[in-house]
C-alpha cells in the first residue's frame, strides 16, 4: 500500500467486487484497506462491510457456542448437585442458564464492544479446555460467581500489563505449531469417538430391531463428511465447512433413521434476566446464594489456571489469521491483550447476570472466519443477532447439540483446521524438533503444561533454533518463561490436574 493511500480512509479506498478478477482478491483487498478504530465507534460503510461471507463464520459461531453453553452449564448442573445436599439442578436448569449467557453477553460483547467499539478484540467465546475440570471445580466448593469475579481480575492485570501478547511473541512456531497439531489431533479424535458412542447407543424407531445395530450411522456420517470437507478444500471454500457439514450430518442421520422423537422441548421466550433470581438465594437459580470467602479460596487456582491457558489459546487464533490473511493485513489481525481485556470484563458481567461461562477467545467464530478472510467485526454483528434471536426462539437449540449435528461441527470447524495450521508451522528441522517435543509433553501432561515447559526450553536453545534464542534477554529466556511454568505447575498440582494420570493429589 503506498503512502497516500495509507493516510486514505477505509470509504474512500474501497472498490465494488466487480472490479477484481476474483473474489478471493476482492476480500484480500477489503483485509488490506480496513483501519479498526481501537476502543471508539466503527460503523458499517465508513470503517466496514457486510458481506455474505460473513454469514459463515456467524454461523459456526452459532452453532459452535450453543454447544459448547449447553456442555459448559450440563457439567455445573451435574457437578454441583453431587457436591450440595440441596443443590438438584438438570437439564432444564442448564437450557435455561444457556440462554442468559447467549443474550445479554451476546448484545454487549458481540453486537457492541468487538462489533461496533473494538473490531481487533476477538469475541468472548467460551473455554473449551476447562469444560472437563467444571466437576472437579464443583466439586472442590468453588462457586461460580466468585470464579468468575477472580478470572475477571486476573484477566485485566495480564491485559493491563500486556502479558498476553508478549508471551505470544515468546512463543516459536515450532512451539506454537506442535501445540495446535496437538489440540486438533486429540479434539478430532475426541470428537469421533463421541459420534460412534451416540451411534453405537441409538434404538431403532422400526419395529424388531435391537438397540446398538444403528452403529454404522456415525460410520456413514463421518465418511460422507470426510468426503465432503475435502470437496469443500479442494475448491478453496472449506469456510462453508460449519453449516454444510452440520446440515449433511442431520438430514444422513435422520435419512438413515436415528430417533429424534421429543427432542424439541425448549419453549420461545426470554429466560429468567434478573441476577437476583439466580444468585439471590438457595431455592432458586443457581440454589447456592452469594459467594462467601470460603468460596473465593476454592476458587482461586481454578481462575489462575483458566487465565494462563487463555496465552495459548489466544495464540492459536491469531496465527490461524495469520495463515489465511494475505499480506499487509496487520491492522486487521485480532490484538491479543484487547480480546482478554473483553473477555475479562465479559466473564464478571456474564456471570453477575445469572450465567456460568468460563469464557476465552471464540474459535468457532474466529477459525471460520479466517477461512473466510473476513475481520472479525461484520460477522460479529450478524452472529450476536442470531444467537440473540436463537436464545429467545428456544427450540433451535435442541437441534444444535444433537450429537451429530454438535460434534461433526466442531470436528471440521475447530479442530481439522487447526490440526491444518499446525502443519503449516512446522516448516524445517529446528521447528519440528520444537514441534515434537511440545507434543510429546503434552501427551504426558496436558497441553498447558507443556506450552509453558517448551517455551521454556526454546528460549534457552535447549531445543529449536539456537540463533533465535541467543537474540533474547534474560528476561525472555528466563524470568517470564520460568514464572508462567511455575504458575502454570501450581496450579495444576493445587486442583489435582495430574493426579488421574499420575495418583499426585490436589495439595487444596
């Protein structure tokens, strides 16, 4: 871009499509031209544009969250009412907690601050990697609004100090390629084998025929999908992957006769919206009141662990950028501290309003959208009024957790394209050697862990590229390594991370 059309505004630099070749020129061009204005108004026409493809990414958002809401309030639903002798809490309580995260954050967070106010901050998606530990979090006496107030606060003071994108500037590609080959191979695998299970378990709506012989509608419905994403990569349009493969998967299932008797059963209207029903006392909402000291301590590893795992997940978003954005994009690209400041301030405000999210940047709106080559704040727009209008319809959320419907989606929306750009990292000998050793750690630990341990190791030369690491300071090579694989270890041993794997006890 030259010097006068730096200083040229994003109206006056932009060109109808009809004057590029192709369209992939005209988004590439429309990521060229953008200037996200940081923390003040940006308005559609003046600093951006809809365009259809933005509808994709929306919605795979769409898709992806209610899934991941209605997991993330199943398992505190579960957990709690093991952990509190008056605490019984179901299915219906987690729907319904489900939809008050989807409207007032999805107004606030999607519409308003990364739609209108801040184009470079990436939704406030939800934390995939702490959905397993929210029964063990339960469990341990937590409660989730003080989690939320902690991992709030602890989020601003990374965001403020800006160590977000600092430890993303420690991080290699090696390092950071063998994390995403990691996540998207185990989440991929993870995913299937969810498909075979609800298949395997499926009863025949016909007459005479027995449970479990409807097996081979998850083998046919990975097959045909499998074939279908790679149709989709080798005519360069795999951003469609989301809503075709979702589809494909629904209209196969249920072609091949799986039941999907009562599964309609969320009414339409607007769920309880005031926090005082929900936190206001042990009867109703949440049954657990407010949160008292006790709580606060219970919770504290908990939200130390959740907000340096945000490093590494921010990470892989903004290099998935990187991969499919074309040069000269840089303005455009999400600014890590700026998304964990929204999604710090999203956590408190979320939860003080009757929610449970445990939040971190959007993957599933994020990953389509670079696909697409589309910035984050058009689709952002469009995928806060779908998920709006969703949470108040009710009933297309039963759709979207059905199981083949949920986990094909996130197989080829999450975790296929980051097994893809993880690949694309590993470009020589010294990355892969990288590579494999943060793989191999995370096997043995977790992927958190192991991120931190090979930071570590990187920066000191001890594996990787040696020429990279004699150009840092000690203060990179040591000191911020060596604190995030403290911080990182403490906690995990103070919530008994390692203790399935390895018997060592949580020490809290």
């Amino acid at each position: 871009m030259s010097d006068e059309n730096k200083n040229a505004s994003y109206r006056e630099l932009h060109k109808p499509a009809s004057e590029f070749s192709s369209r992939s020129e005209y988004l590439d061009h429309e990521l060229q031209i953008m200037k996200p204005r940081r923390w003040r108004l940006n308005l559609p026409g003046r600093d951006f544009n809809f365009e259809w493809e933005d509808l994709v990414p929306a919605i795979a958002g769409t898709i992806g969250i209610i899934a991941m809401y209605s997991a993330v309030m199943m398992s505190w639903a579960d957990g709690l009412t093991e952990a509190w002798e008056h605490v019984t809490l179901g299915k219906d309580f987690a729907i319904e907690v489900a939809r008050v995260e989807m409207l007032i954050p999805a107004l606030l967070f999607c519409v308003i601050a990364s739609g209108f106010v801040n184009p470079k901050a990436n939704l406030a998606g939800n934390h995939g990697p702490m959905i397993p530990l929210i029964g063990a979090i339960a469990l341990a006496g937590a409660h989730p609004l003080a989690l939320a107030i902690l991992l709030g606060v602890f989020g601003l003071l990374l965001s403020y100090f800006k160590g977000g994108s600092k430890l993303v500037n420690l991080t290699s590609e090696g390092v950071a390629g063998g994390l995403l080959v990691y996540l998207g191979f185990t989440g991929a695998f993870s995913q299937i084998e969810k498909i075979q299970e609800w298949s395997v378990g499926l009863e025949s709506a016909s007459e005479g025929v027995i449970a479990g012989s409807l097996g081979y509608i998850g083998l046919l419905v990975l097959a045909i999908n499998v074939i279908l994403y790679a149709f989709l990569a080798r005519i360069n349009k795999r951003w469609l992957a989301i809503p075709a493969c979702a589809i494909t998967s629904l209209i196969i299932a249920l072609a091949l006769g799986a039941s999907f008797d009562l599964v309609f059963v969320t009414e339409t209207g607007l769920p309880h919206l005031s926090p005082v029903y929900w936190w206001g006392s042990t009867t109703e909402g949440w049954m657990l009141g407010l949160p008292n000291l006790e709580h606060f301590i219970a919770s504290l590893p908990f939200a130390i662990l959740a907000v340096a795992m945000w490093s590494p997940d921010f990470l892989g978003h903004r290099i998935f950028q990187e991969l499919n954005y074309p040069k000269k994009t840089e303005e455009v690209l999400m600014d890590v501290d700026d998304t964990m400041t929204t999604c710090s301030i999203r956590q408190i405000v979320g939860t003080a309003v009757g929610g449970g999210n445990i939040t971190s940047s959007w993957g599933t709106y994020m990953i389509p959208a670079a696909i697409a080559k589309r910035p984050i704040p058009a689709g952002s727009i469009v995928l806060g009024c779908l998920v709006i209008l969703i949470a108040i319809l009710g009933f297309p959320m039963d759709v979207a957790v059905w199981p083949p419907v949920m986990r094909v989606a996130l197989l080829v929306g999450v975790f296929l394209p980051l097994l893809e750009a993880g690949m694309q990292m590993i470009k020589n000998t010294k990355d892969s050697q990288s590579a494999g050793i943060c793989i191999f750690s995370a096997a043995v630990f977790n992927p958190v862990l192991a991120w931190a341990l090979t930071m570590m190791l990187d920066n000191n030369g001890l594996i990787g590229d040696k020429e990279r690491a004699a150009k840092l300071s000690f203060l990179d090579k040591i000191i911020i390594p060596g604190s995030v694989l403290v911080v990182c270890l403490v906690a995990m041993l103070a919530v008994g991370m390692l203790e399935s794997k390895y018997g060592i006890p949580a020490f809290l």
